[in-house]
C-alpha cells in the first residue's frame, strides 16, 4: 500500500516541460515566478561574521507556490544560532508570508520583471524578533545578454517603522559554464535609515542536476564594513500534472 500511495504521488506531482529557477544563491531574487500548482523549496545553510559575532543559519526554508500563472505565494522561516564570545543563542527569526507577481515576462522580449512583497510578522523566539510587524519588497530585473551571459538586478524597500526603514539594491552579472554549472558575481547594499550606505559583494555558482533540483554553493563579503558569510543550499521543484 505504502509502495502505491508514493507511486500516485510521484505520478501528480512530475512532469518534464519545465526548468527550476531559484531565488537563491543572489541577493538578487528571480525575476521568475513558479508556475501555477508547481512547489517550489528552496532551503540552505549560512555561517555569517560581523565583528566578534558568528550566525549560523539552518535551515533556510523558502517554500514557494504558484497559486495562478504569474502569481505565487511565499513563506519564510529560518532557525538562528548567534555566538558572542562564550555567550550562544539560539531560536527562530520572525515568519515572513507573502507574494511574487510577474510584471513581464514575453518571449519577444528580452527583459523579464518580478515584484514581490512579504509580510515579516513578530513571531520569532526572543533576541530573534524585530518585535515589530514589517514588509520588505522587492523589484527585480533580468535581461539575457548572449546564449549564455545574463544581467539581473533588484532595488527594494523595507519597512519597520519609521526609524527602521531601508532601500536595496543589487546587481548580478551571471554566466553559464555549461548545460550543469552557473557562476556570478554580484555588488549588493542597503541603505539603512536611508541614508547611512552599506555596501557588499559576494559570488558563488550553482548546479544543476535535473531540471527540478540544483545545488549552490556562495561566499561574499563588506566592502565598507566587516561582514563575511559562506552559504550553501539546495532547491527543490515539485511540478503538478
């Protein structure tokens, strides 16, 4: 029985016509929304260092699901371990729920455009939490070059009261070494306040082993302050017949 009910799983969830796009390992988001009744997750593990402080964050979970063509919901929910000296925490960053809508995205054009928006709720363990309900958006753009360069950039806004508001931005120029292997390198940043700048870069690349699951593999660093991380994950695209 236990043999038939995955054989009937596999069978509603799998098709071929279809290649994942992930959200991840850039700071720049897909400019691709998941298509519609597809699952997609997306999931990895970082180690970051600023100063005397080292965050360890596992798992990352990006689940995203298209809900019609060119609309797909999101959730985010991430666990944190953060080590000061001798003193370690550990809990859970506050959930984010929301959505990406495709803007453009036509086949005699050569420039596709995303939104998205999540709503971050103060629902994270103590020390974790911003304690406050904010949004955090995103515009992203990507454009093909030649058959195997592309250019993908995003601006965004987040919101947590009006002492705690930020523009992003990001740049990724990407290339593709074969059919498997992408590499990019990528210039991000924030605004903080609006006002106070700054300013990063990181790299890395991804492979894909089918047209459902990829793995990545990312490392970046401040360019105006000391904030180094090395990250790596693996995505997962469920497709529904």
């Amino acid at each position: 029985m236990k043999k038939i009910v995955i054989i009937i799983l596999m069978i509603a969830f799998t098709k071929t016509n279809a290649q994942i796009s992930t959200d991840r390992p850039t700071q720049t988001e897909s400019a691709l929304t998941v298509n519609s009744g597809d699952l997609q997750i997306e999931s990895g593990y970082l180690v970051a260092f600023e100063n005397d402080i080292k965050s360890t964050i596992a798992p990352v979970a990006l689940f995203r699901y298209g809900i019609t063509k060119g609309i797909e919901v999101r959730i985010l929910s991430q666990f944190q371990t953060s080590k000061q000296n001798n003193l370690t925490s550990k809990g859970i960053s506050d959930l984010q729920i929301g959505t990406k809508i495709q803007l453009l995205n036509k086949k005699d054009i050569n420039t596709k455009i995303a939104f998205s928006s999540q709503l971050s709720l103060p629902t994270g363990s103590k020390g974790f939490s911003s304690e406050k309900t904010g949004s955090i958006n995103r515009l992203s753009f990507s454009h093909s070059i030649t058959n195997s360069t592309s250019i993908g950039y995003g601006i965004g806004y987040d919101y947590f009261g009006a002492e705690n508001e930020n523009a992003t931005y990001s740049i990724s120029f990407g290339k593709a070494v074969n059919n498997k292997v992408g590499i990019y390198i990528e210039p991000y940043g924030t605004f903080k306040n609006l006002n106070n700048h700054i300013s990063n870069i990181d790299a890395g690349f991804t492979y894909l082993q089918n047209d459902h699951l990829q793995f990545d593999f990312s490392f970046g660093t401040g360019i105006n302050q000391t904030n180094n991380y090395i990250s790596a994950g693996i995505s997962w695209l469920i497709e529904h017949k």
